[in-house]
C-alpha cells in the first residue's frame, strides 16, 4: 500500500466516519450509527449529505460536507425532532427540519428506477440551494424514532404543502 492511501485509510479509521461499498455510496455516519439516508450531490464541491441515528434510536444527527470537514452538524432528540413526511402521491420520504431562518428538507424518492434523492434548502422561505444526488439513497428511511416526529399527509397538503411544519 503507498504511504498517502495508507495515511486515508488511517484518517478514516481514527475519524470514525467511514465509506460503504455500494458503488458510489459514502456516508458520514459514524460506525457505530444506523444510515437514515445518504448521498452525493451532484455539484463541483461533491459534497456529502447524512441522516443518521444512534444505535439506540434515541439521537438523529444531519451532517453534511466533506469526510475532511463537516459544514452542518445538528442534532434530533425527542425534545427536538426531526419531521417526516411520507408524500402519500408519489411515496417519496422527506426528511426536513428548520435552524434559525433556514429550512433543510431532503427527499427520498419510491425506490423506482432512475429516481434521485435531492436536497432543498430555503433561507426566509426563499429557495437557497436545490441539488440532486448522485445516486439513490435507499438507507433506513422509515426507521422508528422518538427522535422522529410523524407529519401525516394531510398536515402537510392542507398547509400549502409547507414543509417542514413551522412549530418544529
């Protein structure tokens, strides 16, 4: 082995966040968390986007960046959960939450083929960023959590189909 992937293999060993070998797929779950969901976007940065719970259901942590430097990190518990809303039309899974004046919400299409997961963020309600993976991120999507909050269908249409929900 040379010494520069010797010195990445032991970065990513002593890092804690590791690649799962399903084509493209990488992750910046750690090893000791259950995926949610994860994916590359299809940008000049490729950079990484992940849902991911701990082993006990109980935390979900958003992280998205690089392996090298993680940009967004943010924490789920039940005290403040992640919202997910199953579109009952298309039955595309979206994960979303809300910090200060930006709302982040990643979609997870039905597992159809050429379907792409896609990230949405808005910054006062005003579209910032919209990018779509690379390839499909078909991880734990419908995991149970009480880091998790349910926002049923009907909520979500009845509401101008604003998601996620303001109160959370």
């Amino acid at each position: 082995m040379k010494s520069f992937e010797l010195k990445v293999v032991v970065f990513l060993i002593f890092s804690g966040i590791h690649t799962i070998s399903h084509g493209a797929e990488t992750t910046l779950c750690t090893t000791d968390e259950v995926m949610i969901a994860s994916c590359h976007l299809n940008e000049k940065k490729n950079r990484i986007l992940s849902f991911c719970s701990s082993a006990d259901k109980k935390v979900v942590s958003y992280r998205f960046g690089l392996i090298s430097k993680v940009e967004l990190d943010a924490v789920f518990s039940s005290e403040a959960p992640l919202s997910r809303w199953v579109d009952t039309a298309t039955y595309t899974v979206y994960l979303g939450f809300r910090r200060a004046k930006y709302s982040y919400v990643f979609g997870v299409p039905q597992e159809t083929l050429g379907a792409k997961a896609f990230l949405d963020v808005a910054k006062d309600n005003k579209d910032l960023m919209s990018a779509e993976c690379t390839d499909n991120s078909f991880g734990e999507k419908d995991l149970g959590s009480e880091a998790i909050h349910e926002v049923e269908d009907e909520f979500v249409r009845s509401n101008g189909f604003i998601f996620p929900p303001n109160d959370n």
